[in-house]
C-alpha cells in the first residue's frame, strides 16, 4: 500500500500497516531500522534475541488520535567481555527513553505549556487531538527548562514577591541578551552568593539599591563592577527633595532625626573629608618641594615619617591622586541607614527586629554597634518632642494662577524637570516654588546639575555635587548625598556605564503577569520553566 510512506513516525521506521483504533484514532505499525549497537560496548551484534513492542504517542491526524507501535529488536551482545546480556535497539531519533511520546510531539507539548501554561496547554491540546493531562504538560515543560545557553557576562539582579511584602524571590537577567537566566526561590544573601560563585564569567552587576544583593556581589563576585540603579537613584532623589517640601504647611512632616542633628552630623563629615583632602595636599606639596632640593626617597622620607615606597609613587603624580572614598562597609549599622530609617518610620523599633532585619540585607556586624546608632535616634527623638525644639512651619506655596498650595509631590516632581520640558503652567508653578522657598530654588539647581552630570555620563563632579549637596544643609537632601557617597563606586558605574536594570524590573512584571495568571499556584521550578526562554534540547 503507497499510503505507507505517508504515515511516518521518523526517518528509521519502516511502517508495516495502519489500523483504526477502537477510540476512532489510528495505530500505526512499524519496525525500527536495526542498528545491533550495544549501548554498553559499543560493539555491532548480529544475534537476534526477540522482539520489543513501544507505543508511542504521535502527530495526531484528521482530528484523531495517533499511537506508533513500534517492533524493535531485542539482541544478544557477542561481547565476552560486556556485562550486558541482551539489549533493545536504540530509537533516540525518534523518542527519548521511556518517553510515552515521540520527541516532536514532546516538543509541541513543552512549547505550548512554556507560551500558555498547564490547564491552557491541556485544553488546546485537546482540541489538536492529543489528549494530555495539565500534569503532563507542565512535567514534560519542567523537563525542557534549562539555564542560559551562553555564559553571561552582563546581569541585573532584583527581587520579586512570592506574597507581597512577606517572601521574595530574585530574578537574573541577562542584560546584553535580553533574557531571563534563572529564578531563585528566595531573596538571600547566600543563595545569590552561591549562583554568582557558580558563574565567574559574570563581569558587570546591576542591582537595585538593596544591600543584600551589594553584598551578594562583593562575596560572591568580587570581579565584578557594581552598577547601582540609575532609575532608583532619581528616584530617591525626587523623594529626597520631596520630604525638604513637606516642611511647607505641613504639620505632621517632621524629620525623624531633628534637624540639628542630622546637620551636625553632616557637618563633622564635610570637615573631616576637606580636613583630610587638605592635608593630602600639603603632604604632597612637602614631598614635591623636598624632592626639588634634591632628595632621595629615602631621605624624604626619613624626615616626613612617611614610607619610602608611598613617596616614591607620590612623586610619579602632578597632583594628589584622587584618594578612594572609604566606602561604609556591611559590617556598620550605618550602611543599611535608608532601610532601617524608613523600617524605624513604619513602627519597627526594637533593636532585636531590627537587627534581624538588617541581618536578612547581609548586616555583618554586632548588635550593640545597631543599638548605638537606635539611640541616637531615640535621643534625637526625645528631643524633638520637648515644645521648646518644635519644628518651624513653612508657608504653604501657591500657584499664582489658580491660588492652589502646589502640592510636595508635584513640587518634587517638577524639581526635577528640565526647563524645556516644562508645559507653560509647570513653568509658571517652578518660578512661583522658586520665588517662594530658598530650599527649592537651591534643590533645583542641584537636581539640573545632577540630571546632567547623568546625561554626560560622566561621574568626575560628583564628588563636587555631593560635597555642595552637604553643604546645603537640608536635612533630606543631605541624607540622600551620604547614601550615594556611600556607594560612590556603583553610582559612579551607574553614570558611566549603560547598564540599568530597567530590564530586569520589566521581567518581573511578566513574572508577575503568569504568577497570577497560574492562580498564585505555580511552584519555583514551573515558574523558572516558563520564565526562561524556550530552548528545545534535541
Ligand atoms: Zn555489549
């Protein structure tokens, strides 16, 4: 019969017949090429030993179902040596082993569940004439789920919620591809740590402003660079500018720290950076000046009390090198100051949660260095309630046009606008803030100077912005110049480089979409299946 040939299950079936089922679908006979290789030796057999019967589920065909019976032979191996009796011959061009399915139908399967998910998957399948279970479709994608083909070099790494606000997970992105790489199931310095020991190729790390996933990098892959989020760091800063304008006819805006504290605590800072960076110069002057007298390193040295390998390296210099900041490191209560700050605002007090707090964000150091810093702050607290330190009250600022106080929000968004981006009534509103509040004027021009230190792409005055941004003496402003010279580096890296991780941030959006579309059900490894691109192995 001619119509054999059109019945094919794959290019090493001979088929013999094709018979109606019982259900209405259609059974195709067929033999298995012989190929006699023992899978153990590897040696060609020749002595037959029986025959094998698989089923195998296929295409289906005019909207029935399609089973492949498939004789294979059974065989002898001749080989004294082998430790195998008989053997079935391999059909791997057709079906993986034990498979119930041909591999192309597998394939649909895995590729219909990773687009549409169990239940859809099952319903269409269905529909197709391939009866499958939900189960069956999500083990058969679980199967094809694999991790990035190529070695990644350029990642984001942020968060996403398992329950908002109560678990997290943490999702990797390959920035350059343009894919996800893994889903891990919680938010933790350790895991993070292990995945990013596990790939030493990674070169740059964008990360939200978090401290856990900063500490991850550091333990876990000190060759990278750290790129702190471009879109967060505008972010703080309009939220920063945001706060210094609730003072304006707000009662109940209150600083957490008062004022003085905070700008006492910023000022002894300033001093000791331009206390220190003078003192740099006039070392240097000295060492240069002893050196034109003819000097050698070792005699500068032996009168300024300084090494003579540091002299000697000083010297190669025109001016002083530019000294690393001493960045805060995970092992100070201060470097979680934004988180524990905003926790503290939110009613967590009590140094033992929050100590478990900053613990879970990669918090290295002890207890009592936390319970220090709290106390400051309850000081500082104390002190604000006595009546005699109340906090001044600023005349609401209103829109000359419409006579409506404009809003902190809105002021703060407009801070950050530049001028030609202005509509005519935003203009009109940013001349009446600038006329109206010092603190807004002085915010401006700093927000214009930080917008385009961020458009240059360049980071060499900001060292320069963040000493007059101390210098303003506005509390919230000052606190979000600290943050950044704290993580100078990846901010730096974040102005520099064009890494962000507004990728990452829009894959935890799909994340989100079929977390919910699953009905909140779908465990880590069917989410990571579905999230990671779809890559058939055969
Ligand atoms: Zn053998």
């Amino acid at each position: 019969m001619s119509s054999k040939k059109h019945w094919s299950p794959g290019s090493d079936v001979a088929v013999q017949s094709v018979e109606r089922s019982e259900s209405g679908g259609w059974i195709v006979f067929g033999v298995l090429a012989p190929n006699g290789i023992c899978p153990d030796c590897g040696l060609h057999s020749r002595r037959r030993h029986g025959w094998r019967r698989r089923r195998l589920q296929d295409y289906p065909a005019h909207g029935g179902e399609v089973t492949v019976d498939l004789a294979i032979c059974r065989r002898r191996c001749q080989a004294s040596a082998c430790p195998r009796r008989t053997f079935s011959d391999q059909i791997a061009s057709i079906a993986h082993p034990f498979a119930r399915r041909t591999s192309r139908v597998g394939e649909i399967v895995s590729h219909l569940g990773h687009a549409a998910g169990g239940r859809p998957a099952e319903r269409l399948l269905h529909r197709l004439g391939l009866g499958l279970s939900d189960d069956t479709v999500l083990r058969q994608l679980k199967r094809c789920a694999h991790g990035a083909a190529e070695s990644p070099t350029v990642i984001g790494i942020d968060d996403w919620s398992w329950r908002k606000s109560q678990t997290y997970g943490t999702i990797i992105v390959d920035l350059e591809r343009r894919v996800v790489i893994d889903i891990l199931e919680d938010r933790d310095v350790v895991t993070c740590t292990n995945w990013l020991k596990r790939h030493p190729e990674v070169e740059v790390i964008s990360r939200d402003r978090c401290g856990l996933y900063a500490q991850a990098a550091r333990q876990g892959a000190p060759q990278a660079k750290q790129v702190a989020d471009r879109f967060h760091i505008v972010q703080n800063l309009r939220q920063a500018i945001e706060e210094q304008m609730n003072l304006h006819g707000r009662a109940t805006g209150r600083a957490l720290l008062s004022d003085a504290d905070n700008l006492a605590a910023a000022g002894s800072l300033l001093k000791s950076r331009l206390a220190h960076r003078t003192s740099r110069e006039e070392i240097f002057a000295t060492i240069h000046a002893l050196r034109n007298q003819g000097l050698s390193c070792s005699e500068i040295g032996r009168r300024t009390g300084f090494p003579r390998r540091s002299i000697a390296k000083w010297l190669q210099f025109e001016t002083p090198p530019d000294r690393r900041r001493a960045a805060l490191k995970p092992t100070s209560p201060w470097y979680f100051e934004e988180f524990l700050s905003q926790s503290w605002k939110e009613g967590t007090r009590t140094g033992s949660a929050l100590f478990r707090l900053i613990q879970e964000r990669g918090y290295e150091g002890s207890q009592s260095h936390l319970q220090r810093l709290l106390a400051g702050w309850r000081r500082a607290e104390q002190q604000g309630s006595r009546p005699k330190v109340e906090h001044k009250i600023l005349k609401p600022i209103r829109d000359p046009e419409t006579g409506h106080a404009i809003s902190p929000v809105i002021a703060a968004a407009l801070c950050i606008k530049p001028r030609g981006k202005l509509t005519p009534d935003q203009a009109r509103k940013v001349d009446a803030l600038k006329a109206g509040s010092p603190a807004f004027a002085t915010m401006r021009s700093l927000a214009m100077r930080f917008n385009g230190i961020l458009r240059s792409r360049q980071a060499d005055p900001l060292p320069a912005w963040i000493d007059n941004a101390i210098e303003t003496d506005l509390a919230p402003i000052v606190r979000f110049a600290r943050t950044l010279n704290r993580d100078f580096d990846a901010v730096k890296n974040a102005i520099e480089m064009p890494w962000s991780n507004g990728q990452a941030e829009g894959q935890v959006n799909r994340l989100k979409t079929l977390k919910r579309a699953m009905y909140g059900r779908a465990g880590p490894e069917l989410l990571r299946a579905r999230m990671l691109p779809f890559r058939h192995t055969d």
